[in-house]
C-alpha cells in the first residue's frame, strides 16, 4: 500500500502530460487500425468469396455439361474431386466472414451498452441543471443575484457565470443529440449485420448440403473405378507414358534448336540458345513481364496445376505434370501469351498439334490442338491465335496442355508467369 502510494503521489500530470497525449495517440491509431484491418480483411474474403463462387460456375460449365458415361469414369472423379475442393474452399470463406461479422457485432453491440451509459449520465445531469434552472428562472432571481453581489468584480463574475452555465446546458444538449444519433447509427449499422450474418449461415447450409451429395456422389464413383481391378490403373498408367514420350520429344526438339543457334556463333559458350541482340532483348522483356502475361485461353480454369500430383483414386500413383491444363469452352482457340518465334509444330500419334513459341531463351508450350494457323519459323504477336484447342469426344472437354520451359531444359511453374485468375 505504501509503495502504490509513494508511486501515485510521484506521478507529476504536467510532467507527464507528453507521455499521456502519446498513450492516448497510440490507443488512437491502434484502434483506428484495428477497424481498418478488420473492414479490409472482411473486403478480401467478399472477393476471395465471389471469385471462388465464379470458379464453382466454371467447373459446372466446363467439366460437367456433357452426360456422364463409364468410359470416362476416371475423369468424372476428378472433376467432382475439384469442384468438392473449390465448395470446401467456400465454405471455409463463408465461415470466415460470418466469424469476422460477429466480432463486429460483438464489438457493436458493447459500443452500444457504453454509449446509451453515457447517454444516460448526460440526460440526468441535463435533468439536473433544468430543474435548477427552472427553480431561478424568474428575472427576480436573477437580478436578485446580481445585485447581492458585494463588489462590482464579484457581479462581473456571476454575470460571466450566468453566460458559462447556459453555454454548459446548449452543449449538453448537442452532446446528448450527438450521442442519440452515434446509437441509431450504430443500431441500423448491427440490423444490417445481422441480415448479412444470417444470410451467410444460410449460404453455408446451402452449399455444406450441395458438397455432402457431391461427396456421396464421389464415394459411388470410387467404388466402382476399384471394382474393375486394373483396368482403369492400367489406363492411368497409358496416358502417363504417353505424356512422358511427349515430352521426351519436346526436350529433344529443344536440344537441337539450341544446337542449331550455336552454329551461327563460334565464339558461344553458354549452355543455352546462342542469342542475337534482339533476342536477349526479348527475353528480358519476357522475363519483367512475370505474372502479369495473359493467359493463353479467354475463358480458363486450371484442371491440372504444376509438380508431382497424387492420383485421387489410387495411394501410390503420381502424376508429374511438367506444366498445367487449362479447361475452356468447346472452339476455343490457343493464343500466344508473348511475342516470339514458332520454334517447331509437332504431332502425335492421335494427330493432335503440339505448338512450341521461343522468347528468347524461354519457350512456351501448347499441346492439345486440332489445327494450327502457323508455321514454323513465323514471328508471332501476343493474343495471336495460334490454332483450335481439340475436344474429346468421350469426356466432352476442351483441355490445353500449357507448359513454360527455359533453354536449361528447366520446366517452369505457368501459374507464376501468368495474371492471377
């Protein structure tokens, strides 16, 4: 008790008065920062919400607007596999948001309860100082009290006084018409809050029913792919070799382009593409221009990202997609995302176009083409169409093949070249 006192009696106000307009600037700015990162983040999980919301649109549009039959089984299970993970991803969001509203409700509903507080303080001592003023409202009062006083000063300073305690009551009651208003305010501001919480808990009851049935859906489909045995492993295991040899052949196309720009140079040393002036240029140019190059369809939804990707069917199977693939509408054509040169046109056993455009000593990759409108060795523009993306006729989709590779043979993620979706 001693030392809290000996502390007390030594804090000086006017020797602290510039700690205590300091502690009250800090409690300011953090609370004033605390609103706005709280309004942002509620602003990032509406677009986070919107944009996953258009993603669940594309997928139905996409991946499930052809009926779905046995032979492509294994495709309808993927497909439900991401729209059941893009659905969780909002639900996730959803929950979020709802979190995030009934913090603010929360921290509304005790601005409130402190705010009528205070109301409540001032329409009392407003009652007060009403009823006193009442009771000396009379001019006989007043002058009464004037003229009791024992000097002019004394007068002087009652009629001051006089003027002070009316200026007190006006402002009192501006402060309590303030304080009103703050409360309706804040009352309409948590009535809209509320409505909003409630149709959020609505939404994700909607969508938590939509992803339980998809879920149910997928759990048949898994059963019946394993009860063929191996017949849809050893399916797995055909396209992966395939996808293997393709790329095989694309390494080697690449290899001896390479070789063949060094032949124009005696004195080259690198690894990589021999380069003109021009094309280290160029290369530099499509190098700043990472994440922000279009995207190489207008309308895309990545159906396959970049690495080593685990079989949603069977442990121990893994995909090594050196790029990504890209679902977009029947007719859809392929377009250049940089400016460049066709570096080679390849073909597969099945007759489908492999387009390869070289930037420099960067080489972007389009597989999965019906017919192409270029040739090798034609210089090409950015959003040139370089030929007609093919649809499967089993599945009913229309997938291009994207890939990015550097001269190093390094395959590059395409996600970090191009805009964000």
């Amino acid at each position: 008790m001693q030392k809290t006192a000996f502390l007390l009696s030594s804090f000086n106000p006017t020797k602290n008065l510039g700690f205590i307009k300091y502690l009250l600037l800090f409690l300011f700015v953090f609370s004033t920062a605390a609103n706005y990162a709280q309004s942002t983040s509620q602003k990032t999980l509406e677009k986070k919400r919107t944009q996953l919301q258009e993603e669940i649109k594309k997928i139905n549009s996409l991946l499930f607007n052809t009926k779905k039959e046995e032979k492509n089984l294994l495709e309808h299970v993927n497909d439900l596999k991401q729209k059941i993970n893009v659905r969780s991803k909002l639900i996730a969001t959803i929950d979020k948001q709802a979190d995030n509203l009934n913090a603010k409700i929360n921290s509304n509903s005790k601005k409130i309860k402190s705010l009528n507080k205070d109301l409540d303080v001032l329409k009392e001592d407003y009652a007060n100082m009403i009823y006193k003023s009442y009771k000396s409202k009379s001019l006989q009062s007043r002058m009464m009290f004037l003229f009791s006083s024992d000097n002019f000063l004394q007068a002087y300073k009652r009629i001051k006084y006089m003027d002070q305690y009316t200026d007190y009551r006006k402002k009192q009651g501006e402060e309590i018409a303030k304080k009103t208003k703050e409360i309706e305010i804040l009352n309409e501001s948590l009535k809209v809050q509320q409505q909003e919480k409630e149709a959020l808990v609505i939404e994700h009851r909607e969508e938590q029913a939509i992803i339980e049935q998809d879920k149910k859906e997928q759990e048949v489909l898994v059963k019946k792919v394993k009860s063929k045995g191996n017949k849809y492993l050893a399916e797995i295991k055909a396209k992966q070799k395939e996808e293997r040899k393709i790329d095989a052949q694309i390494e080697k196309l690449i290899r001896e382009a390479i070789a063949a720009s060094k032949k124009k140079s005696s004195t080259n040393t690198t690894k990589g593409f021999f380069l003109t002036p021009e094309a280290k240029a160029l290369a530099s140019k499509f190098t700043s221009n990472k994440g922000k190059l279009p995207w190489p369809v207008i309308n895309a939804l990545v159906v396959r990202d970049f690495g080593k990707i685990a079989s949603k069917i069977y442990s121990g199977i893994y995909h090594q997609s050196n790029g990504i693939h890209i679902a977009t509408n029947n007719g859809a054509s392929a377009k250049a995302i940089f400016e460049g040169t066709v570096l080679a046109i390849q073909m597969d056993t099945s007759g489908l176009k492999t387009v390869m455009i070289q930037h420099g000593n960067y080489i972007s990759i389009y597989k999965g083409l019906d017919t192409v409108t270029i040739q090798k060795g034609d210089r090409v523009n950015v959003n040139q169409s370089l030929g007609k993306i093919h649809t499967d006729k089993v599945t009913g989709k229309t997938i291009l093949k994207f890939q990015i590779w550097k001269d190093n043979m390094t395959k590059e993620n395409p996600k970090y070249w191009l805009l964000r979706l």
